[in-house]
C-alpha cells in the first residue's frame, strides 16, 4: 500500500481504538453511577465512541460493525437531544420557580 493508505488506515485505527474506550468509559460511568444514562454527557460519549468505531469499520468494510455502530450513534444522537431538551425544561420550570417566589 501507498504511505497515504498505511497513513490513513493508522489514523483509522487509533479512532477505532479511541472509539472504544470512549464506550468503555461512557458503560464504566454509568454502571459506576457516575453518569445518568439520561444526560447529555452519556450519550455525547457514546455518540463520540460510535462514531470512531464506525469510522474503524468502515475502513476495514466491516459492514455488521458498520451497522450496529451506525445504529447506536443515531441512537446515541436522539438520546442527546431528548436529554439537552429535559435539561432545557428543567432549566425553564426553575427560572419559573425563583421569579414567582422572589
């Protein structure tokens, strides 16, 4: 292969393996109580991680991994958005409680 190819197949691989830690560290915080499976930090992490396994599994035309990875990003990305939205209505009902009360 090509320098770029070896080039860029190495950067494939350490994103894969950054990918993985991030699931990793994303599962670990979790289990640990350390993250809410509902907050925004949780599925930015996995949404991240899956993100770099797909980019691994693309390079090497793992399409299973492509798949599965693909499909916990999209996952990852909605769960991001619904918790950034519960995040915001928090926010609201709270500002809403201090301004009436004060």
């Amino acid at each position: 292969p090509s320098p770029y190819t070896a080039l860029m197949t190495l950067w494939a691989v350490v994103i894969g393996w950054v990918g993985s830690g991030l699931i990793l560290l994303a599962y670990a915080l979790v289990a640990t109580r350390r993250f809410s499976s509902h907050s925004v930090a949780f599925h930015v992490v996995t949404l991240l991680g899956s993100l770099g396994l797909t980019v691994y599994a693309v390079t090497i035309s793992a399409w299973p991994n492509v798949a599965l990875n693909g499909v916990m990003g999209v996952v990852a990305m909605v769960g991001t958005f619904m918790a950034i939205r519960v995040v915001r209505h928090l926010k609201a009902e709270a500002d809403r409680i201090t301004q009436t009360s004060g």
